[in-house]
C-alpha cells in the first residue's frame, strides 16, 4: 500500500509542489488528503514536520496559466543506481506548472524536505497518469507552457523514496518525450 500511496501523493503535493518525505523502511503512512478534513485537527498531525511555505498561493499567477490543452508528454520513469538501472513500474507521474508556488516546493523536494501542504487551487492545473510495467507514461490534453514534471521510485539499495523532477517546455499541440530519470 505504501508504494501506491506516496506516487499518489507525489502528483496530488505538486499540484502546490509539496512532496513527502522517504517513508522509513516497514512502516506504513497514510497520508491521504480528505478535504473535508481542512481545518480539523488531524491536519495538525498530518503536517509535523514539515517545512512551513514561504511562498503564499498566487492566485493571479495561477488565474493566467490554461488548465488543458492539446500537447502531449510520455517518457520512462528510471532510477540508476550502484546496482542497475530501476524501473519505475506502476508509479505516479505528475505534471504541474512552474510557478513561485511550485518552484519553492520543488527546490525543498530535491532537498529532501517536505513543505506544508499545498493550496487546493493548486490541484486543478496539475496532471498525473500511472506508469505501466516497464516504468512508460503518457499524459495528454497538456496545455503550452512550462512544467515540472516528477515521479519516485524505491532506491533498492538503501530502501528510500527518491524523488525525482525534471523541467520540460510545451508548445501548443507538442508531442515530447522525456527521460525522467536520476
């Protein structure tokens, strides 16, 4: 259950581009969002330890940016690593637009810091597909612009969830394929 849920949260943090730290080994998070929960105190358990947003939502940054579009994005989700290559098989990869509010979560993500979590407005312009067996994806109806493009997978050799984070551009009606890899 723990490799379904935080690929899932991976695409649902950067639509703020918040991410999740590597889950110790054998243990098992629920960290699921339920938004009728805003608010409640469990949000308070849900965010210890994170790393409070410096960036508040910008709404009018967002208000400018399409939510779909007819550009397309496919690629292979890999981890190299001292033992081989690792296929990312059945993780989450989303796409979300670079934005200040995004970009401050992506720089903590690559450091290996979770920030709070993101705005629910935020969602809405952020598009996640699944990868199939061999660590392939495909997400369509893209609108132009640029994006942050992410997934993680389970480094074998020390147990822990690396993120990983590309930039891409697209133009209106793209095809562009991608290695999202580290």
């Amino acid at each position: 259950m723990r490799h379904l849920l935080l690929p899932l949260l991976l695409g649902i943090v950067l639509a703020g581009c918040q991410a999740l730290p590597p889950p110790s080994v054998g243990t098992q998070r629920d960290d699921s969002v339920d938004i009728s929960d805003i608010g409640d105190e469990r949000d308070a358990d849900r965010d210890r330890g994170r790393v409070p947003r410096q960036v508040d939502f910008p709404e009018s940054e967002y208000a400018a940016l399409e939510k779909t579009g007819n550009a397309a994005l496919s690629g292979r989700l890999t981890l190299d690593t001292a033992s081989g290559t690792v296929v990312g098989a059945s993780e989450t990869v989303s796409v979300a637009p670079v934005t200040t509010y995004s970009a401050e979560a992506a720089e903590q993500a690559l450091a290996g810091r979770a920030v709070e979590r993101a705005d629910p407005r935020a969602r809405a312009y952020t598009h996640t597909t699944r990868t199939d067996g061999n660590g392939y994806f495909m997400l369509r109806g893209l609108p132009s612009g640029n994006f942050y493009v992410s997934g993680s997978l389970v480094d074998p050799s020390s147990g822990q969830r690396r993120v990983i984070i590309h930039e891409v551009g697209l133009r209106d009606g793209q095809h562009r394929e991608i290695q999202l890899k580290r």
